[in-house]
C-alpha cells in the first residue's frame, strides 16, 4: 500500500513547470529547494499514515504551500498589539506620503556623497547635520545605523584601552541583549562600577577615578525604574566632575525626543536639548522610537569629538545608507516649535486620545454584520498601553481595544486565522480572551480590519 502512495507524490520537474507558468517566479534554485522540501514532508506523512490525498490534492496542496512560501517575506500588517514602537513590526512606522517623497528623491542616483556646489567629493552627513543640531541645539551631529552603534562607537574613540565609570544602576540590558557591560568591553575599553544597585552617590565616582579614566557614563534607565530606598548622582554634579578632571562625560539617552512628552501628555520624559543644556560632551539616542525616523543611532555633542568620531574605522562600518538618511530628512521636517505634523505617525498615534480610538472601535463594529460580531463574541473595551521598545515603560497609555471570545473557535485558532489574512493582523491573547487594540492601528486601516474580521 506505501508504494502505490508514493505513487502519488509528483515530480519535481512537474511541479516546476506548473509554477513557471507564472512570470512572478523567477529563481529556479530556490524553487527546486521549496519543492523538495514540500515533497518530503508529504512522503513522511504518508510513511506515518497520516496522508491518503489523491495526487491531484497533494500536487494542488504544494503548489499552495509554495506559492504561499515563495510570496514576499516582508509584509505590510495591522498593528493590534497596541504597542506603537513594536520591534518585532519594525517599530516606527511611516506614512505611504514619506514613502512616496523619499521613492521619488532616491529614483536613480543621489548626490549623497557628492558636493553640487563645487563638484567634490561630499559629506553623507551633511544632509542632516545642521537639522540635526539645530534640534538639539548642539554643535554637532552625527548618525549611524542604530544606537547600540552609536554607544559603541562614542566609547571605542574615547575610552579604548581606558576605563569607563558607570553606576551599577545604570547597567541596563535592553532587548536583543543590548548590554551596557558587553558594549563597553567590546568597544575595547574596560568597565569600572561604583555604587550599588540602589544607591550611587558623587564620591563613588570621584574615588574611582585614576589615570586610567577616559570617560564618565551616564545611562538612561529607560526600560525599567528603580523605587524606594534610592540614590542617583544628577547629570549636573558628574558633568562638574568630569571638568574637574578633564574627563569627558558621556550620556546614553536610549529612546530620546525632541518634544517634551509631558506637554503632549504621554510622559515625563525631558527632549534631547534639555539634557545636552546639562553639559555632556556626548549625548546618544535612538533616531527611531520616539524620534519617529528610520532606524538609526544619533550622537550629538561637542563638534571637536564628533569629527573624530567620523575618522574612527569603526565609523565606516556603521555608516547609514541613502535610504536611512532619505527617511531621517524628511523626519526632521516634520517637527515644527514643540509640535510635529500628521507625517509623524509614531507622536500621532501615542497621542491620539482614547476618546477617537473609541470612535474607531464603533466605527468598524458599524461595518459588521451582526451576526459575525455575535459569533466571534466581539466587545469594544478600554485598555492601557505601553509606548514599546523600551521607551516609557512606567507610563500606562490609554487606549481602547475589540476582545474576541468565539463561541467554536479556539483562541490560537484565530489568531493565527488573523495573522494569515491577506493583510495579517497581528493581536494577543490575554486571560483566555483574543484582544485587536487600535493604539497602533493606521486611521487608514479601519476599514481594511472590518475586512480582516469578516472574514473569519
């Protein structure tokens, strides 16, 4: 009986040539590789028992599942986690208007490196510098390919083969085991902790300093908060230490912003140029997250360190691309004097209030049949949210959000039924209930959700 179902397993070349009748296939290597992959896993199936298909139904279920696998990887989805600065789902996210403007710039061959005025050899950097600084009201700035990049960087130039003092509070992990401790030993300085967990005081770090000192960092614990018995030294006294011993002071400031979050009351978390008012001679953040821009690390601080930043080797492993900087320019432009425009969506959608989102909900219920909200237990609820990322993580951020409980279908059921749609729809479950939260999910999406809902 196994050999006449074998029988029914088809070749690869047949295969092939169905699938080459459409254009959109192109490479036949990475074809061949799928097929066989599918193939196999059909003849284990019917080694196990477990497939008696006809050779029509399983040749029609690998031409599915390979069509399927072969599609484009990277996806444009529906955000329902409620968390607007999502790793996983790229975390800031930018309008189709950004996309369009930055396609039409970066069309053929840009003047990225390349000086219009005087037909020289140019500068990558020079495209969002000076916005940079004017921002942040620095005398210079630099971008890389992520802040971990930069953190690395700042520290190889200025401390390698030295020490860095850091507070043992400060010695933060961040997700994608993004550890101050490692940074510094793989940026080739040496790592000094003063202080406890809890408590570091001024005289922690003076005692620690020797003549093997060549920087004082100071770490944004931007991922978690310390409560009760505790003790931090103000950036303030440690940047008058670091004068007092011609050491430069260095400030990681993870997430960053150029607004104050408490005027757009999301938190209290101070923008950018009030800590560079502070005196560091280096202050790095993320240039996505709360910035809102591409993916990307900024350093921005005193113009003799940045220039030597730029001469590190390391400097030209961590550069940005065109892309990168195409998209951080027209980030920049969307900030106006404490406001930002609609082309930001990050800043719009933390602040958009619970009161529309709740609009929203009610608006998609209104393009539901009855019956599909019936069956699929659908109730439109109030939630509280976190920004994402590791950026505000005590802040609780109001939200509202459409809960499932279906009467025949299991949870995980559904969920995966949502994240298979044509636009995947990505949720959580929560306490044996399937939550779509509209925090992050686009105004412009309303309706292609209703969509994705019915059809389940």
């Amino acid at each position: 009986m196994k050999n006449i179902s074998y029988k029914n397993l088809p070749s690869v070349s047949k295969v092939l040539l169905l699938l080459n009748e459409d254009p959109s296939f192109l490479h036949e290597k990475y074809l061949k590789k799928l097929i066989n992959i599918e193939i196999e896993k059909k003849r284990v199936e019917i080694e196990k028992g477990l497939n008696k298909k006809s050779s029509t139904q399983i040749l029609n279920n690998i031409l599915f599942e390979i069509k399927k696998k072969s599609s484009h990887s990277l996806k444009k989805v529906i955000n329902g986690t409620g968390i607007v600065l999502h790793t996983g789902l790229g975390r800031a996210p930018f309008t189709g208007k950004t996309l369009k403007k930055i396609a039409d710039r970066l069309d053929g061959y840009v003047n990225l490196e390349f000086n219009l005025s005087n037909g020289k050899r140019g500068d990558r950097q020079e495209h969002i510098r000076e916005h940079l600084s004017s921002i942040c009201d620095s005398e210079s700035a630099l971008m890389v390919n992520n802040n971990a990049a930069a953190v690395m960087l700042s520290i190889n130039e200025i401390a390698n083969n030295g020490e860095v003092i850091v507070s043992r509070g400060q010695l933060v992990e961040i997700g994608g085991s993004f550890r101050i401790p490692d940074v510094i030993e793989k940026s080739g300085a040496r790592l000094k902790e003063v202080g406890t967990t809890n408590r570091t005081h001024l005289k922690d770090y003076s005692d620690a300093i020797t003549e093997k000192t060549k920087l004082l960092l100071f770490v944004h614990t931007s991922n978690y908060v310390l409560k009760g018995f505790i003790k931090s030294v103000p950036l303030e006294d440690l940047v008058v230490l670091g004068k007092e011993n011609n050491i430069p002071v260095m400030v990681d400031w993870g997430s960053g912003s150029f607004l104050d979050m408490n005027k757009l009351r999301i938190a209290n978390e101070e923008p950018i140029n009030q800590i560079l008012k502070k005196g560091p001679d280096l202050v790095t953040f993320s240039g996505d997250k709360l910035i809102g821009g591409s993916q990307s690390g900024i350093i921005i601080g005193k113009d003799k360190i940045i220039k030597s930043l730029q001469s590190n080797t390391l400097y030209r492993v961590l550069r940005c691309g065109k892309i990168t900087i195409g998209l951080m320019e027209e980030t920049l432009r969307s900030y106006k004097i404490n406001s930002f425009t609609d082309q930001n969506l990050s800043l719009k959608m933390l602040t958009t209030t619970r009161k529309r989102l709740k609009n929203r909900g009610l608006k998609i219920l209104g393009l539901l049949n009855k019956k599909t909200i019936k069956l699929l237990g659908m109730v439109l609820v109030e939630s509280n949210v976190q920004a994402g990322s590791g950026s505000l993580p005590e802040n609780k951020i109001e939200s509202m959000a459409l809960s499932f409980k279906p009467k025949n279908l299991k949870l995980d059921k559904l969920s995966k039924k949502f994240r298979e749609g044509n636009i995947p729809v990505i949720g959580y479950i929560s306490e044996k209930i399937y939550y779509i939260d509209l925090k992050a999910v686009l105004s412009h999406q309303i309706s292609l959700l209703a969509k994705a809902i019915e059809s389940i």
